[in-house]
C-alpha cells in the first residue's frame, strides 16, 4: 500500500476526538512515518520514513583572501614597467631625428654641372679660350705656360682682340708685335729691359722636342733674359 493509500486511510475515532498542540506525530493510523497536525486536522502527507535517504545540502566554497603583500607586490612591479617603458620611450625620441615637416619644401634636385669656365691668367687681364689648361710653368713666378686645344691662328684670332695693341699696358709702354712665319709665332711685348711683359703663342710641345696638337701660350713679365723685347 503506498504513502498516499495509507493517507487516506480514515483516522480512528479517538484520533478524531483528540486535539494534541500542532506537530508531527507518529501516524495514528499506524503507519510508518509521522504525520503533521496543524491544530484541528491531520496532514494528508506524511514526513520522510525512515531509512529515506536526505537531501544533501552542499555548502558554497569560501573564497580565499589574497594576502595584502601580494597586492604590494604586484602593484610595485607594474609601476616599475610603466616607469622602464617610459625611459625608454623617450630615450628613442631624443636619440631620432626630427621628422621633416609637411610644410617644409623638398630639396631641389642638384644642378647637373655646366660646362667649365674658361681659364684667367694671373698675369694679364685675358681669359683663354674655353678647355685651356696649365702646364708646370706656373710653378715659377711671373712665368704661365698654358695648352690651348686649338690651332695656333685660332687662339691669335682669340687672344689679339683682348690685348691692347700699339698701346701701352699696365703702365707698361708698347713695344713690338713679332710674327715668324717660320716657327709659326707671334709674339706681343711690352716695356723695356728692366720690366717685360711677353705674350707668345707657338706649337705645343709637351716635351722637349716632341710637338702635340693644340697651341702653346707664354706669358711673362720679368727683366728681359731672351733678348727678344724692347731694345
């Protein structure tokens, strides 16, 4: 017979009479169990009978405190990183150049070189022809030796024009305009014995006694040692 039949189970007459202070009581029917009496009647369920297994409650776990050192602990080594990272970062902006700014104009691409200017002698006021270069006689005062590239009529035709012809120079007087059509040169002079400017353009001789193409110029001025000034 289940729980429930027996509950049903009509009470005795005596259980009906009797009015006990409510509680659970042993059932009055007999049964197995106690049976809850609220006062005036009997609850029509029973409490567990015996040998009935019961629920097991399972306490919630107690949280575990961290100690309050490991809380020092942690927050000293996170200000220490922040602090290292911080150097660090500025260290590199120091050690990095600026960054050119926006507003700043670009460079302009290097001029590719022109052609050279021609030479100037020091000694006179004439410019060379263009690619004129000088040879080892600047090494000796009042003495240039220059190498025209061009033919010896040419650099006359360019040289003549600069020069003041039959005219005085530097305070210098005019002397002479010598052209020997042998040994193809011509020759201007100024001065005297004791002060000569000489002006001479001949073959090009790189070595002695070995010509080369282009034109030789001489320009002096110092006491007259060839014998070829003013008289």
């Amino acid at each position: 017979m289940s729980i429930m039949a027996r509950a049903r189970k009509p009470l005795s007459e005596e259980s009906r009479t009797t009015s006990p202070a409510p509680g659970w009581y042993p059932d009055p029917s007999g049964a197995p169990g106690k049976r809850y009496f609220d006062g005036r009647q009997w609850a029509e369920y029973l409490a567990d009978p015996p040998g009935a297994p019961r629920a097991v409650i399972t306490p919630w776990p107690t949280r575990r405190r961290i100690p309050i050192w490991v809380w020092i602990a942690v927050t000293v080594v996170l200000v220490t990183v922040a602090l290292a990272v911080g150097r660090l970062a500025s260290t590199q902006r120091e050690a990095s150049p600026p960054a050119a700014s926006s507003s700043t104009p670009a460079a302009p691409p290097p001029t590719p070189p022109g052609p050279q200017a021609p030479p100037h002698s020091h000694l006179v006021n004439i410019t060379l022809p263009a690619g004129s270069t000088a040879t080892g006689g600047q090494a000796v005062p009042g003495l240039e030796v220059w190498h025209v590239p061009l033919r010896i009529p040419d650099t006359v035709a360019d040289l003549r024009p600069q020069l003041p012809i039959n005219a005085p120079y530097d305070e210098l007087p005019w002397c002479a305009e010598t052209i020997e059509v042998s040994g193809a040169i011509t020759r201007w002079t100024w001065g005297s014995a004791e002060d000569l400017l000489l002006i001479e353009v001949g073959p090009y001789y790189p070595t002695v006694g070995a010509s080369a193409d282009g034109t030789q110029v001489t320009i002096s001025r110092h006491r007259d040692r060839t014998g070829v000034g003013c008289g």
